[in-house]
C-alpha cells in the first residue's frame, strides 16, 4: 500500500493540476487568436488540431507522487496533463506547440507527438499507440535489471483497439513493470463508451488477462493516487502489470473548434460543477492542508510558470525551413569494425551466418535482445536465430505470442527506453496487422522528437515465392517498407552479405527492415540456388548498408537485381557470354537508400539498363532504379531502360501458374538480346 496521502504530496499534486490547467486555458486562448470569428485552422499562433486535456488533472497529477527518474510515460493525441505531470520542460513543451525552433521536436512533432528523453516521455497521435510501447519499455527494464516502471495511456475508445489487449496479455504473461490507464472520459469524439464497449467498466477487461483491474470512480484524485500508487509499487516489485480505469471529465471539446452538438448541454454543466480542482481544493481547505494565502500563491506560481513558458515560446523563431529535411536518419556510428569486401573464410548457408551475426551482438551487447514467434526454441521458422536460445536463453531470445502488433509495438517502446531490438516478422505478408508501429512509430520517431529519440530497431522478415506458399505468404513487398521515410530496407543475397549487413543494422541507430528470401537460406528443406551459399569471415565485420555491389563485371548491359533475382541475373549473364554479350550485374544489398551512384557508374559503361525484381512492377523497385538513373545519366542510354518485375496479380498456388510469373534467367536473357538487337 502506498503511504497515506501527507500534506505535502497533497499540495504537489494540487499545484500540479493548477499548472495543468492554466497551461491548457492558456493554450485555449491562444489557440483562438485570429481563428475568430470565422474558424481557420490555419490561422492564428498555434497551428494544427488541438485536443485539450482540461478536467482530466487526476488521471496524471499523481505521477509527481509516485514515478521517478527512469520511469517512463507513453501519452495519447490528448497528452499535455501528462506531459506536465511527467516533468517535461515546460517551455520546451510551448514551443512545440506553437512549431518554434526551441520547441521538444525542434516543431517537428508538434502537440500530438511530444517527446523529452531528458523526461522519459513519449505520445502518439496514433490511438492506442502507447500500450504496446509501454510494454517494450517496462520489458527492456526487466531486461536492464532496472527497478522503474512504464506507463500506457489511452481513452476509453483506445480500449477498442486490438494493440491495447496484445498489449496486456504480452505484459502479463511476461509480468512487466506497466501500469496502463484508461482515461474513461465517456467520449471518442463523438461515439459514447455506452455505445463502443461492451462492458460497463473497462478495468473488467483485466481479468481477461489475469492482472488487477483497478476502478477509479468519479475523477477522484485522492483515490487515483493511491489507485495507482499500488500498482507502481507492485511494478516495482516485480509483480507485473495492472490496468486502471479512471472515469474522468473532458471539460471541452474532443478538439477546439469541435461543435459537440452529440453532447447533452447538461453533461457539460454537470461537469463544471464536478471540476476536480475546485474538489481537491475544498478538500485541502476541509483537511487544514490549504488555506486562501497559501492557495492564492500556489495559484500565482502555477499561472507565473505556464506564462513564462509561453512567453518563451511566443518570442522564440521559428525553425529554418531547411530543418524540415534534417533529422530523417540518425548519422551511422563509429563501430571500429572492419568493412570487408573479399568474400572468405567458411562457407555457411545464409540462416547461419545471420544467426552467428545475432549471436556476436548480443555477446558483445547486453542490449541486444530478440524477440518473435518461433525465435526462441525453434530458432526461427527460417533458420534466423538457430541456436541463439541455446546460447542466451529465453529472456533475451523471446518467443512471442502472435501478436505482431503487440512485440512490434514493444519493440518501439524498447527502443526508446535505450535497448537495440531484432524482432522478427514472421513473413514480410503479415506486414498488415502490424503497419503501424513500423510506418508511424519507428520510422517518424527521431523526426518527430527532433532527433532526441533514436529507433535501433532490426525487423527481419522472410520474403519470397518460388515454393507455392501462394499469395499470403510469398510477397517481396521491398517498395512498401522503402516508401515510408526514416526506414533503411536491406535485402542480401548471400551469405557473406547476410552476415555483414545484419552486424551493420543492429549498429545503425535507425530502424531496419532486414528482408532474408526463403529461397536463399540454404535451408536443407527448400531449394537454393548455390550461389547464395558463400564462404563467411568469423569474425565480425560490416557489409556498409547503402552500398551496391558489383557482382559480375561486364561491357555490354547493366542487370541490377536484389536478393533473388541476383542470382537469375548471374546465371542469365553466364548464358548470355555464349552469344558473345557481356553483362554486368548489381547486386543492390540495400533497397534504402538505393546505391543509385554505382548504378550510374556502371550504365556510363554500358549505355543499358536491365532491373530485375521479385517485387510487384508497378510503383516499385524497378521504376525507382530506371528513373534515378534516367534522372542522372539519360544521355549515357543507348536504348531506353528495362524492367522484368513480378506482374500486378496476387501469387498463385499451383506450380506453373507460379513459374510463369516470377522472374527467371530466361526472361533476362530475352530481355537482354532484344536490348542487343539480337
Ligand atoms: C488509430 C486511430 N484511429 C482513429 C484516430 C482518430 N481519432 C483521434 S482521437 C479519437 C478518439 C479517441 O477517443 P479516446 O481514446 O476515448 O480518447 P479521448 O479523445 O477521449 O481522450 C479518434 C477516433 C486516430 N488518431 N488513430
Ligand atoms: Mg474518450
């Protein structure tokens, strides 16, 4: 049990809720200027959408009790209360809001994405984000030994979403440090929790997951501080997570502007009159805690804090508009390993020398852990963590349930809290029930944060066809990870490359698609093509990710492929030396960013350009290497480019259906003669 609230933790809290609620009637105010009378969203001095968190005090103020340094916060689109609850720098916070330079994001993020490492807090515009990142914070505590705990919010509409009950069962069943909370305001916009929620109180949705539910009635700030008090302390003990409902008041709109015409007039009066600070404040009075003079300076120092905030952020500039292009990428550390060009050393299939990559990280690093469905025992369905388990145990080699959402979500919150993930997707085609945290999360943070929150991240997943695993468990999918800024996407297509490009993404700062082909593995259950199987150094060593690589010399025709189609290519070019052309092939490596230099290079040569791709043709990979070459060396191309790509159509099932689509030697050598005019 949490020690009985005291005096002083009293008014810590109480001040705490004034400056929550000044800075939101401030921001209120401001938010107006020049949007009246006729509403523009895009006048006035803060910009945007703006979801205020006024009434909703109690669900926050009691972090200054009960959190300490270490522990960290994930926060909603409705994030200021707990952001300054938290202990974010409150001018920092102004500034961020109004998009200044000075701003937490450097006004990259703005009011939804809210982010201070120095603070340990985070948000998401994305409902229902913050859950699963709680979890991988509270597990890489765990991991570290560390005694802090993570806390999730969302709404009651969050509740609704899939990732908030992954998020839980992951959390129990690995007893994480995670207190969530279901801030119940009643409302999703305008969709009643009455009519969204099957049962009365989410806190019930608990014992589906065998953790306590604990529910806080009516905007109670004495009983959420002791609510939640227990949980940090049970978190603390390593007893695992709890979930907590509070049932708390949205003073106004979902967001300013919004007309709330589906809320009764009298809901909104029931809930001034109910105001949770003028309660706390008649308690304090009622206990002797509080007197006029006393409140009447607590009341000065919160309005004089949040107005020196904002007159910081008023007067700050805005950012240079070449900010906008900076802090895509975080920059490639020092590693002091060796770039190794020379293929030597032992020859091993592809599954192992990923799997002997992992294995030097994580001895060298105890903050390379991995975690997927299948890694552990299993070693992967493919081979990629073979024997990892065996060597690092269950903790650092975690098996998952499939709840890709959930441990890729986790894997977000892990990062944040300094770990260095591998997680695996099973197949590239699952990339569907787990998008968001890749697109919106991983990709955006250290954007968003203005570089203050780095994403070392490796997602590996199995892509391919070849085997007729049809249309759900075949797909290449390089362009649909390569699209969305702030991914790097590798692709190898041997095993020596395996290894080094795996070392290299567990050392990039950023996240990193690693897509291993199927067909490529050398696993004894699936055919290969020998070429894929190379010899591979035993030590560590670094294949740069960005880097082309020229696999076969030639005068006469560039082929540039990746992954498999390398391997179609290099058979193709034996094939065409027979009929006296000589061809070059690229191996890319890397998809993102796209050695586009070593491509040019290469057509200066040879005055013609082949792609080959596994991937689907259209907006893809083989439109993205023909235009930047066409972009930087038109004038070299003696015929216009060509593509051989995986046509529009799903994959189909049966064996030649499959064959006949898919890219092979034949197609490039028929390609490659009628670019020779022979
Ligand atoms: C995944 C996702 N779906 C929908 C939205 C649009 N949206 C933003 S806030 C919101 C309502 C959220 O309700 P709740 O979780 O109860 O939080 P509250 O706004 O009441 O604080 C919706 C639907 C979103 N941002 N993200
Ligand atoms: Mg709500």
């Amino acid at each position: 049990m949490p020690k009985p609230l005291d005096r002083d933790t009293a008014l810590k809290i109480y001040y705490t809720m004034l400056k929550i609620r000044f800075f939101e009637d401030t921001i209120r105010e401001l938010y107006y200027e020049g949007k009246k009378p006729v509403f523009n969203i895009a006048a006035g001095p803060i910009p945007g959408e703006m979801h205020l968190s006024a009434g909703q005090e109690p669900a926050a103020a009691w972090m200054v009790a009960h959190l300490k340094k270490g522990d960290m916060v994930f926060g909603t689109h409705r994030a200021h209360h707990t952001a300054i609850a938290k202990g974010v720098d409150l001018k920092k916070m102004a500034a961020e809001i109004m998009g200044k330079s000075t701003g937490l994001g450097k006004g990259k993020g703005g009011h939804m994405h809210l982010f201070s490492k120095e603070a340990g807090f985070g948000c998401s515009g994305i409902v229902g984000a913050a859950f699963p990142q709680a979890v991988g914070a509270g597990l890489a505590f765990k991991l570290l030994g560390r005694d802090n705990v993570a806390v999730a919010y969302g709404g009651d509409g969050a509740a609704n979403q899939g990732q908030f009950h992954e998020a839980l069962n992951l959390a129990a069943i690995w007893k994480l440090p995670v207190i969530f909370i279901v801030e119940d305001n009643r409302w999703a916009i305008s969709v009643p929790k009455k009519y969204s929620t099957a049962v009365a109180k989410n806190s019930d949705r608990a014992v589906a997951y065998n953790i306590p539910g604990v529910f806080v009635p009516d905007n109670d700030v004495v009983a959420m501080y002791e609510a939640a008090g227990e949980a940090v302390e049970r978190a603390r003990r390593g007893e695992g997570p709890t979930l907590i409902e509070i049932e708390t008041y949205r003073l106004y709109g979902h967001f300013e502007g919004d007309p709330q015409h589906y809320r009764p007039k009298e809901e909104i009066e029931e809930i001034k009159r109910k105001d949770p600070i003028k309660r706390f404040r008649n308690l304090l009075m009622d206990k002797g805690w509080l007197d006029e003079e006393l409140d009447k300076k607590l009341v000065e120092d919160a309005k004089k804090e949040v107005m020196e905030a904002i007159e910081f952020a008023k007067n700050s500039p805005y950012p240079s508009v070449e900010e906008a292009l900076k802090d895509v990428y975080a920059p490639f550390p020092e590693t002091g390993l060796p770039v190794i060009e020379e293929i030597k050393g032992r020859k091993l299939p592809m599954y192992q020398a990923i799997a002997e990559a992992i294995a030097q990280e994580m001895e060298r690093d105890p903050k390379v852990f991995v975690m997927g469905e299948d890694v552990g025992v299993y070693g992967g369905i493919f081979g990629a963590t073979y024997g990892l388990y065996k060597k690092f145990g269950g903790e650092r080699v975690r098996d998952t349930p499939i709840s890709e959402i959930g441990f890729i979500g986790a894997a977000v919150g892990a990062a944040a809290a300094g770990m260095r993930p591998i997680v695996e997707l099973m197949f590239a085609d699952f990339l569907g029930v787990t998008l968001d945290p890749i697109m919106n999360h991983m990709s955006k943070n250290y954007y968003m944060s203005g570089g203050q929150i780095k994403m070392p991240i490796v997602v590996t997943t199995a892509i391919g066809g070849g085997y007729s695993d049809a249309a759900q468990h075949s797909q290449v999918l390089f362009t649909t990870f390569a699209h969305f800024p702030g991914l790097k996407v590798v692709a190898p297509s041997n095993s020596f490359d395996a290894k080094g490009l795996m070392i290299a993404s567990i050392r990039d700062d950023n996240p990193v698609i690693y897509m291993f082909h199927k067909g490529l593995m050398g696993l004894p259950w699936m055919p290969y093509p020998e070429t894929a199987i190379t010899e591979v150094p035993e030590e560590p060593y670094i294949v740069p990710i960005g880097k082309a690589r020229v696999v076969r010399e030639g005068s006469d025709v560039t082929i540039v492929g990746a992954a498999m189609t390398v391997h179609h290519a290099l058979a193709a070019a034996e094939k065409l030396k027979d009929l006296g052309i000589d061809a070059e092939v690229i191996d890319l490596r890397t998809i993102k960013p796209l050695d586009v230099d070593t491509i040019v290079k290469s057509v200066e040569k040879t005055g013609r350009l082949l792609v080959v791709d596994e991937d689907y043709k259209s907006f893809g990979l083989t439109s993205e290497v023909i235009a930047s070459v066409v972009e930087k060396a038109f004038d070299k191309l003696k015929v216009p480019p060509r593509r051989i790509a995986y046509p529009d159509i799903p994959i189909p099932y049966s064996r030649p259906l499959e064959q006949y689509v898919l890219p092979n030697a034949e197609k490039i050598i028929n390609a490659v003669k009628e670019m020779m005019g022979k």
